[in-house]
C-alpha cells in the first residue's frame, strides 16, 4: 500500500474509526472533498499542494466558487487567526503551510492575531498577548516563509471601527438558540467572541479592508461553526452589506506526540518551533508509536504506521518528498526498520528544520515588531 | 398643602402608589434619597436644581463621592445617551435639563447617540439614526441650552478602539446569569448592547477618552440595571484598568398626555419640541386631567392636580417659577380654576417656549453637523 497516490487520499482517511467521524461529520454540515475542485486549481495554474496530496486537507465549502473567481481574475484572500496563548508549534505550521501555498499562488493573505479572545477565554493580560503575538506567531510565520510584504497581520482590538461595527451589527442578526445550536452552552465572553470571530472571517470584504469578497478560511473540523456562523450572517447581510459567504478548507488535526490532541498545554507532546534540539530530540524519541512489543514481533508482523506520531511528523512536516515517505512508511509496515531507528532518521530532518528556521527567526522577530502595529492599552 | 417646598420633596412622592413602588425599588437597590446631598453641594456652591427641589430628582448613589471629588477640585462629568429612534420630545427635555445644570455647575457633559443600539433593538438604518441623531437629538440639546463647547457629542459605532476593547474586555467579567438577574432574558443584541453601555459609562475613566474618574449618570429607575452592571464592571476592573463605580441620580418619568408611558411610538400623547403650534395646542388641550366629571362638582371639590398629566407639563417643564405653580395647585385643589382655562394658560406658556426653542433649532441644526464626527458606513 502506498500512502501518497496522486488524486487520492492518502492513508486512506475514510477506514479509520476517526476518519469514519470525518465523513459523517462533512456528510452533516455539507463539506464536499477537496478533490472536486481539482480540476479548477488546474484551470488556475496552481499545483495541488502536498497537504492536499496527502490527504491532510480533506474537505472545502465554495472553493470552488473562489477559483471561479481567481479565473475570471478576481481577487482572492485567505484569512486565518491565532489566539497568542502559547507557544508556536508544528499544529500552527500546518494552518501557516496552507497560507504560504495559497499566498504563492495569488491569494493575499490576513492573518489575525485573536488578542481579544486569548482575554476573554483564556485571561492572558494585553502585553503578553502582544508579545506572544508578534514575537511567537508572525516571528514564526515569517521565518517559515510567509511574506509579510503580501500579508496584513492586525490584533483585533486595533481593528478598527468598521470592524467593530460589525460585531454590533452581527448581535442583531442571530437568535441565542442559534448560537446555542452552533456552539452549545454560550456565556457572554464566548457571544462576544464568536461574534468578533464572525467579524474577523467577513470585514475583509468591506471596501475599506480592501474589498475581499471571495475569502477561503483554512481550519480544522472543529472550527467549523466559526465558518457556519460566518455563512449564516453573510447570508442575512448580502443585501445590505454585500456579504458573500466565506469558503473553507479542512485538514485533520495533528495529533500531539503521545496520541492525544496537540496542545501548547501539554509541551512534552508538543515540539515547539522553538524547541532547543535537545528537548526536541527527546520528545521526539519518546514519541508514540505504532510499534509492536518487541523486536521480533515488529519484523514479523510490521509496525503500523497510521498509529505512530512520528510518522505524523514526517506526513506533515518532515518528508517533503512523496517517495521518501512511501518508503518509510513501506519499510515499517514490512518490519523492515525498528522504531528508534525510524525516529532517529526523522530526528535528522527535524534538527536540519529546526536549526535553519531558528535562524531566520531572530531576523523575522525584529521585522514584526517593527512591520505590526501592535495596540496599546 | 403646597408642592414646592425648599428641601422636601414636592407632591408628597412617598405617598401615592407608584411612588411607593419608588421607595421598594430604592431600598432593595441601595438608591439613597437626593436630599442626602444637599450639604454638599452647597459646599460646592451649587444651587439646588428645580428638579431637585420638586421632588422629581428624587434618588442618586454616589453623588457625594463625586461632589466630594469636586470639592478637592477633581475633574467631574455627567454622561448620558439617547437611542436616535424618534422624535425628541419633552420626556428627553427632562434630562437635558439635568445635563445643563450639571454642565453650569462645572461638570463636564458627554452625550453618547446609541445607533449601535438603534440598529439592534429598533432595526434603524445607520443614515436614518446618523441624520436623526443630529438633527433630533443634538441639535434640541443646543437648542434647549446645552453649551457644545463643553459637551463631547459621540455616536456609539464611532467611539474608537480602546472604547471597542472595553466591550470585548467586559464580556469576560460578566456570566449569562449575572447578566439574566439583572436584565431578564437576553439575545445576542441585548448582551453586546448592555455591554456597550456599560462601556459607554464607563469608558471616560480611560486617559485617551478624558480620564474622568467621578462620572455621573442621569437615569429613570428603569434604566438602572445599565447602572449596576456598570458598576459591578468598574469593582471587577478596579485592579487592572483603575476603574471606579459610577454614581447616578434617579428621575420620576413624566408619563404622556394619555397617563401612560410617554413614548414617540405613541405621538398623540407626547409633544415633541417640534410640534408646530396648532398640534401641540391640540394635544395639551386633549391631556387627561384631575378634574371632576362637571364644573359644578370641580368648583365644590376641586380637582387632583397629581393626577392631571397638563400638571406634568407644568411641574416639569412650563412653570420654571415655584410660586407660580404653588398658584396653579393651590387653584385646582381649590376649586377656583377649571380645567379648560388651566390647559390655556399653560398653552400659552408652551407656545412661548417652542416658538422660541424652534427659532434657536435651525441653527443648533446647522451647528451640530458641524461639530459632530458622524459615522460613515
């Protein structure tokens, strides 16, 4: 079996129990597979990217619609938010990898840095969010490749009025029970917050943001109602405001390195761009895997791949090449290579990573705290 | 019996029915009675106002702390706002009247026009509340003697950032129930509207909006709730943004010409500072009286000036002199006046004042779009 076949998924993401999930919930809301809108990347001139080859990014809503308009030469965004509540890590990499494909590939790209949720949901004080704002996200964005000349990076309570507006003119647009049916339990903070959010995704389009009507927001599945909500006040705006829908993409989610979810919480599982190389290396050791007991087993029944996080890294970051990681996940799945060897052959790619992009990063710290106008308070 | 007397509260406010509901109200919110205060302003070398004397400003909280801040020398303001959703009629009089003798004692006024709120509670246009806000509302203040020089005019979608940012810093320090107890059932609008009130009073304290700490807010007894919301913000907030409690005064509400609620929505009943002459006349001359059911009976047992909504007129607003109004009551309780020939003599009083207030409106017009930043869209 081979895990990247061009045009299909790879891992095949529609056997496991998780990816079962995937398809009910995708068959649930209406979220078509990305697959479909192969052809127009094509009449774009763009290649698919390699996520997408992978099978990572799964799923869109009105992609389609979007690369119509890249067609007929429109202009074309893709918007993204972080909350700075941590650390930068290879789950951030994902979303800031599709930003960078898109971006190569004409759409102008804003990136939001969710100041005001990181208070109201996690109580992280103005200046730090700042700082972890500037300093860990669009530091790393831009050392990763982003090019800040074709990105607008903004907090969101230096926004602006006309943003704000939106929030106030959202409040009137939705009942409590819809956004109960959205995002379950709601409390005056999270009302705010997805409204804020609803605001971040459309003020875009507004000409005094530049006028972005055709706008693709990258998330996870998890982030759905934000583009669900989105969609309904876009829709309940298309007269008055001119509101289009937001399209969407959607990737799996990165698990951490002992399986769970990733998280900035929980750091042993978590390798941060900023990682030294020796705690790098040791989380990365320490990684599980989807090897069997013992040796012998292993090169008698093979490892399983699809369970080891470390391969996770490899499918997601470290092997860029289709054929390097076809062998490595055939050398597992055949006993061929035992875990610790496999882990050491990523660990060099990861050190190599991490050295160089350790490197760009201090240079891409002072170009953000001199390119972002942070807020003051 | 007389309802003018220095330092008491005039028709007897602790005696009729609704008033008793004032005091329930008054001692299950801590509202402390306006007399309370009389000692210092005269400290502060402040004449009482007419209202106060007539026992229509009846109730404040915190007053003293702010005419003690005064005392020192600090700086002291009184805030208010209005939804641009109608006409300006003399209920509004009633608190301009309240800013203008704050604002001649040396407070500083702010006026927030609430078309964030217009647009969300009443579904008001952003041009209509815009052009309604100034024209309606502003321009009556100028006209009724409001000095706009020292009076900051704002619409609410046009506050500016750090205004914004209270609002989403606010959402955090509040919970759905806090919100339920004291506000009833909430909607998205009425979460982020009460929140925006709240930032609205509380946002001058903030050095970029005038860092006025003793803040005033003129309120009926049915806005109070914006009041302890504010109030429970500013306890929550006064580590982190130094913020302090706001005080306020308590107002009776003139009721309308019919006895109900004066409101535009029901303009047979309210005169608007507007009115041409011929339909206010017909309005104050339709008002529902105290007077008996004939002449014979009113001569015989004369009629219930508290009862009489033309009284209103003159208690609030027409009769500015005490002894004259002593007169009028005395006169109707007596017997010695009818009705029909009462309502003339107060329309004479009216005409006056709107053919006069009138003159004054074309220019305050011209001026308050002058002077007033509005929102654009």
């Amino acid at each position: 079996m081979d895990p990247v076949r061009e045009g299909q998924v790879a891992i095949d993401p529609w056997s496991s129990k998780a990816i079962k999930d995937y398809r009910r919930l995708m068959e649930t809301f209406g979220i078509r597979r990305i697959e479909e809108i192969y052809p127009l990347l094509e009449k774009n001139g763009m290649p698919k990217s390699l996520h997408m080859v992978r099978g990572i990014v799964f799923g869109q809503r009105d992609l389609d619609k979007v690369l119509e308009a890249k067609a007929r030469g429109e202009n074309v965004a893709i918007l993204t938010g972080f909350m700075p509540s941590g650390r930068f890590h290879f789950g951030h990499k994902l979303t800031v990898d599709q930003l960078i494909y898109f971006q190569r590939n004409g759409f102008k790209v804003f990136v939001v840095i969710a100041d005001a949720e990181a208070y109201s949901v996690r109580k992280i004080g103005r200046e730090e969010a700042i700082r972890i704002g500037i300093e860990e996200y669009i530091a790393n964005m831009i050392a990763l490749g982003l090019d800040p000349k074709e990105t607008t990076f903004y907090f969101q309570t230096n926004r602006g009025t006309a943003y704000y507006r939106l929030i106030q003119l959202f409040s009137g647009k939705v009942t409590m029970s819809e956004m109960e049916a959205i995002y379950g339990e709601v409390n005056p903070a999270k009302v705010v917050s997805a409204l804020t959010q609803a605001a971040d995704i459309l003020h875009i389009q507004l000409e005094e943001y530049g006028g972005y009507k055709w706008v693709v927001v990258p998330v996870g599945i998890d982030q759905d109602p934000h583009i669900r909500l989105s969609r309904d006040l876009a829709d309940r705006l298309s007269r008055d405001l001119k509101l289009v829908r937001p399209a969407s993409t959607y990737h799996k989610l990165q698990r951490g390195l002992d399986g769970d979810k990733m998280s900035s919480s929980r750091p042993d599982s978590t390798i941060f761009l900023t990682d030294p190389p020796e705690i790098a290396r040791s989380k990365l050791m320490k990684a599980l895997t989807g090897g069997r007991a013992t040796a012998e087993e292993q090169r008698r029944l093979g490892g399983v791949p699809e369970e080891c996080t470390k391969f996770d890294m490899d499918l997601y970051h470290l092997l860029t090449s289709n054929e390097e990681l076809s062998r490595i996940y055939n050398d597992c799945r055949g006993g061929k290579i035992l875990c610790g060897e496999c882990k050491l052959y990523s660990w060099r790619k990861l050190e190599k990573f991490l050295e160089e992009h350790q490197k760009k990063l201090e240079k891409a710290k002072d170009l953000a705290w001199k390119i972002v106008e942070a807020p003051s308070f």
